[in-house]
C-alpha cells in the first residue's frame, strides 16, 4: 500500500523501482530544500519545500513561492524540520525517501532520527536497497523466507528476543551497531519482543542480493 505523504530528503535520489513507484504513486510529496530541484526537473512538483532553503536554486522559489516554507533554525537538520511540519499539517503516515547516500555522516544521523519520528508518526525510510523501519514495541514485521534482515538498537540496554530469524536472538542485547546485522528470515514474518526499545530494522529489497 503506497501512503499518501511522502517526504523526499536531499541525498541521492532514488533510482530503484520501488522508491521510484512511492514518488509517482503518492498523493503528496514534500521536499525537504534542495531535493525539490532534481523532483521538479522530473516533472512533478511537490506540495511543498521545506528547510532553511540554502540549497534551493533562487529560480525555484521564485516559481513557487508559495509552496516554501523557510524555517530558519539550526537546531535540526531539514528532514526533521520536514517531518515536523508535516504531522502539525495532520500528515502521520509519512515514507522517506532519498535520506541516505552522499554523505555518510548525514546517512546516519538521517536512519537514527527515524526512532525519534516513529513517536509521533507511522514512518519508513525507503532506500534502493531496502526498508528502514522503526519499532517503538515489539511488534510483528511482514517478511519472507531469505529476506535479509538487520536489527539495531538505539538503547544498548535493551534485551531482544527474536522469532522467525535464522540467528535467533535470545535475550540479547545489541551493545554494538553491527551485533544485530546480517540475519536473515525463515517464515513470511518475524517477531522482535523486547521492552525499552526503540529498534530499527532492516529489510532487503526482494532480489536485491546481499
């Protein structure tokens, strides 16, 4: 199912046909600044452009200027102030596209804000690669058998235990990033118990090979 919001940050731009299908599919898409100019260079034009706008090109904001929303603190990055406006608009199913590549730092400040967004929004972060999605519970995540999977946890504290993965996790907690990637799903689900929280999981594309 393709949400109706979709939030397309200034990394590289989506090439893989599943992010792709969210950009043409979705009912509303909001660039966060700089994203906006390779999007509309594509011929579709976002609902708005959100940031503090140092990297729009000056010709799209005097195209639409009615679409930019300039929010000049440097307390968060765009993504957030995107994501931010969005649930004030009454926009909570919110697919981010776009966060990642370029810049590696920017990369994973990008995946890390998603435990944060997760509190207030039912999100995703769709690369070309895969699925980013955070748990703020213990939940049952839809799968299928060899899909690759990698779980990370944002309180090392937190005691997981796993069914449906072919490394089980019992009881364990994840104290480094890379101590819960590289497992791989044997059923068309698995379920993460765990309290605290939250996780991020990972989730390969279909096909895509590891």
């Amino acid at each position: 199912m393709i949400p109706r919001t979709i939030i397309l940050a200034d990394g590289s731009y989506p090439e893989h046909e599943i992010p792709l299908e969210y950009l043409r599919s979705a009912e509303r898409i909001i660039c966060c600044d700089g994203s906006a100019e390779k999007l509309i260079d594509e011929g579709i034009i976002p609902e708005a452009i959100v940031g503090d706008i140092d990297t729009l090109p000056q010709r799209i904001v005097t195209r639409f200027p009615d679409r930019v929303i300039r929010i000049a603190e440097q307390e968060t990055n765009d993504l957030t102030k995107a994501v931010t406006w969005c649930i004030k608009q009454g926009y909570a199913d919110l697919v981010i596209l776009g966060a990642t590549g370029k810049r590696e730092d920017h990369t994973i400040g990008n995946i890390s804000l998603l435990a944060e967004y997760a509190r207030n929004a039912s999100v995703l972060m769709v690369t070309d690669t895969g699925i980013l999605r955070p748990l703020p519970e213990s939940s049952t995540v839809d799968s299928f058998p060899g899909q690759q999977v990698s779980v990370f946890s944002v309180d090392p504290a937190t005691e997981i235990t796993s069914e449906g993965l072919k490394y089980p996790l019992k009881n364990r907690r994840l104290e480094s990033w890379w101590s819960g990637t590289l497992n791989e799903a044997i059923a068309e689900r698995f379920t993460l118990s765990f309290n605290g929280g939250p996780l991020i999981v990972y989730l390969e594309f279909p096909g895509h090979g590891s």
